[in-house]
C-alpha cells in the first residue's frame, strides 16, 4: 500500500507554524499603543484576520507613504554564528529588517505608524528552533517600539524549491504619516547647506553577500578576530541604528531639514541622491569601526570600492540650513553620535567630494532614478 501523501510530509506543517504566528500578535499587541501620539487607533478585533485595521476616524493626514524593504542576506551570518557561539542572533536580525524599512521611510519627513512581517521559509522545521523564533519575535516588537510605530501583522509562507534549505528570506512593509513640520524634498536643498551625517553602528544590513565572500576566503572564516578582539561574524551581526525616534523629535521640535538619504546600498553616493547638480562635499570622516578596517585590508578592498558600496560608518544623512544645525545637535543622545560632515555647493556637475580620502564620485555613478 502506498503512503498517503500530507501536506505537512511536503513542509508545510502548520502545527510547527502556527504557534509562532500566535506569538507575534500576543508581542504586536503591546505596540498597538504606538501610533496614538497621532491619533490613530489600532482595532484590536482584527488581529488574527486576513487585515489589520488602523483607525483615523479623528485625524486627517493629507499625505500617506508607503515601503516595502526587506534584509537581504545577512541572517545568514547569523545562522552561521549560531552554530559556532549557540546564539541565535534573531533579535538583532529582527532590528535590521525593520530598520531597513522605517529608515527608508523617514527620508521624506514621512514616520511608520504600521508594519508588517514577511517571512518566507523553506520548510516548516524552521519554526522548531525556539530560541530563533523567540528572537525574532522579540527584537522585532522591540524595533517597532524603536520606531514608534504598531507591528500590524505579516505573512510566513513555506516555500520548498525556491528557499535553499534551512534558510529564510525576511522583508516587511511600512505606512505611514507625512507630518505638516515634516517637508523633506530633494528640491530643498540650497547652496551652503550643512550635511550632518548619523553615525552608522557598523555594516549595518548592505553588503553582506561580498562580507560573507570575504569570511570564506579567511582561515578561520567568521571566527577571525578583528583589531578589537570581537570575532569577524560577531561584528557584522551589530544591530542597525533606528533614526526615527531621533529625526521626529527634530521635526516636531520645529527644526527645518531640507532632505535626507539612507546611507545604505550605493554608499557614499547616496549623498547626491537629490537631482540637482550640486557638489556635496564631506570633510569630516566617522568613527572608523574596526569592521571596514578588517574589511577593506583582508579583502582587499579599496577606498574607492569601500565608500562606493558600504556606509564606511555614516548610517544616515540629512540636509539642512546653517540654522538648524545647533538644534540638530542639542538633540544627540549617546544611542549614536551626530556631526557636521561637510555642506552642499553649486556646481555644474553632480558629484560627491569626500576630501579625507581624496575622492570623488560623479553622477554617472548613481543611477536610481
């Protein structure tokens, strides 16, 4: 007799994936809270069903955005991690997925009030390792609470044949508010504008496919040790940095910014993201983490690659007038340090010019539009 074929014989168990469902709405719930500062209400009731439900019955917002992002691959550094150390590192992995999101979104003045988890994996054995999913589901509540915004829901399908096995894609989406202070527009920008960069925590979430290259090449792989004495996948496991409670207490405080740019994929291009041919030029470099250092001597890897591609210890950047940039400082806290990196100048190219370094980057180089 022939053995009946299940749906959970294929992957597909929802025994194993249901709990992990049931624990992201018990820890989503406690965000629900988040959003009430703009007078948005979660409708709890919808929990558990195929919509969540925001409501704006006593607010009118003119602008809402919207982003989708997801991580990439750098959980896999974490699977590999977790294997050597016994830590699952998810919590962090958590935080990066999310701070891709909501920093993509506060570029436009825009700030998340809802967000949702993708998680695709290829098979449902995945959901058996506790400590991960507690992880996960942990440190991506603690992230929307980061971001302030309310973890709405997700999706967590099984996808045998097109996730390799063991592995996991996470992504997620985001919407949220203009706010009327909040006016980020790259036709803003003006001659003589300051460029304060946010300092970056390290790799942060791009790159990592030429980083996991890198630790293959290396003897002892993710185990090497860096300058610091911190082992080499340890370190590119470093949580991102969450701007947006930083840049809302900025704008609602009143302070004019002009635009701002994610220093993720393109690097130090970003700068010149805006499409006005102007010159943004850095004099003032970051902290240099022992991360890009290690990077870039075991690579190799030369500056010119380094600032193109990785964020070299710049999170986040943003644009603004001579005279907000006290007020931009009066609101450093010790999370991440904030300084004046250079100013914008009128040109007749496009280009990025980071002095420290003697390089220069121009428009031709930084194709997204």
């Amino acid at each position: 007799m022939k053995q009946e074929m299940t749906y959970a014989g294929t992957g597909v168990n929802y025994a194993d994936m249901d709990p992990f469902k049931i624990a992201c709405q018990k820890r989503a719930m406690l965000t629900s809270n988040n959003a009430k500062r703009f007078g948005i209400n979660s409708l709890e009731w919808t929990r558990g069903e195929s919509a969540f439900i925001l409501d704006f019955k006593h607010v009118t917002f003119p602008k809402i955005s919207h982003v989708e992002e997801g991580l990439g691959t750098k959980n896999l550094v974490a699977d590999a991690m977790m294997k050597i150390t016994g830590k699952s590192y998810y919590d962090q992995i958590a935080q990066d997925t999310v701070a891709m999101i909501v920093n993509d979104m506060i570029t436009l003045g825009s700030f998340p009030i809802s967000l949702a988890m993708h998680l695709a994996v290829w098979h449902s054995d995945w959901f058996k390792n506790q400590q991960r999913v507690n992880d996960l589901v942990s440190g991506w509540g603690d992230a929307c609470d980061q971001a302030g915004c309310v973890w709405a829901g997700g999706e967590t399908p099984t996808l045998r044949d097109i996730i390799y096995p063991e592995a996991s894609l996470l992504s997620g989406s985001a919407v949220g508010i203009n706010l009327p202070m909040g006016n980020f527009n790259p036709s803003n920008i003006k001659e003589g504008d300051s460029i304060i960069i946010f300092e970056s925590s390290g790799i942060h979430a791009n790159c990592l496919t030429l980083s996991r290259e890198l630790a293959d090449k290396l003897p002892n792989g993710y185990e090497t040790l860096l300058s610091d004495g911190r082992m080499y996948g340890e370190a590119l496991l470093d949580p991102t940095h969450i701007y947006c409670n930083f840049l809302e207490l900025c704008v609602t405080g009143g302070t004019d910014i002009h635009y701002a740019v994610n220093i993720t994929g393109h690097g130090w291009r970003k700068f010149m993201r805006a499409p006005q041919p102007f010159s943004y030029v850095i004099e003032k470099l970051p902290t240099q983490l022992p991360i890009f250092d290690f990077i870039q001597e075991h690579g190799p890897v030369s500056d010119k690659e380094a600032y193109s591609n990785l964020n070299m210890g710049a999170g986040f950047a943003i644009f603004v007038p001579g005279s907000s940039v006290d007020d931009i400082l009066l609101q450093c806290n010790e999370k991440f340090r904030v300084f004046v990196a250079g100013y914008v100048e009128e040109s007749s190219v496009k280009r990025v010019v980071i002095k420290p370094k003697g390089l220069e980057y121009k428009a031709e180089t930084l194709a997204v539009r």
